[in-house]
C-alpha cells in the first residue's frame, strides 16, 4: 500500500506593503529616563502593560503611560516603606500608588502630571545611577532560593 500524500495547503499572498507586523510595540514611555541611565547596564522588560527597568537583579523602576487609568502614570520607584520619608524630602510630588488595592505599598510614583515630573525623574536616575539603597529591589522571581531548614529531633 502506498501512502496518499496530502496537497501542500494554498498560502494566501498578501503584498509586503500590505503585511500587517505581528505585534505592534507600543512606544517607550517617559523614554528620556532610559536615556539618563543608558550608561548603566540596565535591562527592560514588560510588565502590566508598563515597562520595567532592572539594575542587576533589583527592578528599580517602572515606566508606566494608560491613556484610560491616568492616576498612576509616571516613574514609579521600586522602595520600601522604610524609605518614603527620606525619598518624600527629595522628591515634593512623590506619592504611594493608588492602583493596587492597597493603602501604602513599597512602590512610589513621581506622577506625570506634576510640576516638576521630569526634572524629579531625572533626580530618581541620578539616584540609580549612584546606587542609592533607597530606590531598588529584588523581585521574589529573581531572588535565590533559600535553602531548606533541616528538622530537628522530635
């Protein structure tokens, strides 16, 4: 018995000019911040529709623009509540994110629509670029593993 081979499928032909790209970036915003740390081996990555700078392993912030939920648009610092005061005299606008469920969370934002938005923002990246313990975190995804407790006797 031979094997009937199955005709090859028709491809449908589309002029490249009429090619529609697979996905559509959407543009980088506030992408004067990545400028002011391009000399920093920095890393970007998606998340929630924003975009997140690592530092090594620390998030130290994201850039985040939703033209329908505005509240929170801008550089938001990844900190501790430990931090927020310290940060709070260098930074008048920084305030706690309102968008994630919580009353105070570890990440701030330098809110887009304030006065003084880029010229804070670009403090916060002078701030990075330094090192400054304040702005920086490890995300649970990127931390080691601990290792396991051995049991004692019973």
């Amino acid at each position: 018995m031979s094997a009937m081979r199955k005709p090859p499928r028709k491809k449908a032909f589309l002029p490249p000019d009429e090619i529609a790209p697979l996905s559509q970036r959407k543009p980088i915003p506030y992408a004067f911040v990545l400028d002011a740390i391009a000399h920093l081996p920095i890393e970007t990555r998606p998340i929630f529709g924003s975009l997140a700078v690592y530092l090594g392993d620390k998030i130290v912030c994201i850039l985040r623009y939703k033209r329908d939920d505005s509240a929170d648009n801008g550089v938001w610092l990844a900190t501790t509540v430990e931090h927020h005061r310290s940060l709070q005299r260098e930074f008048r606008c920084m305030r706690s994110i309102r968008g994630r469920g919580k009353a105070l969370t570890g990440w701030q934002v330098l809110p887009a629509d304030a006065p003084d938005f880029e010229e804070a923002a670009v403090h916060a990246c002078e701030l990075i670029g330094a090192r400054d313990p304040r702005i920086g975190k490890i995300p649970k995804s990127r931390q080691k593993p601990q290792p396991l407790k051995a049991a004692g006797p019973r």
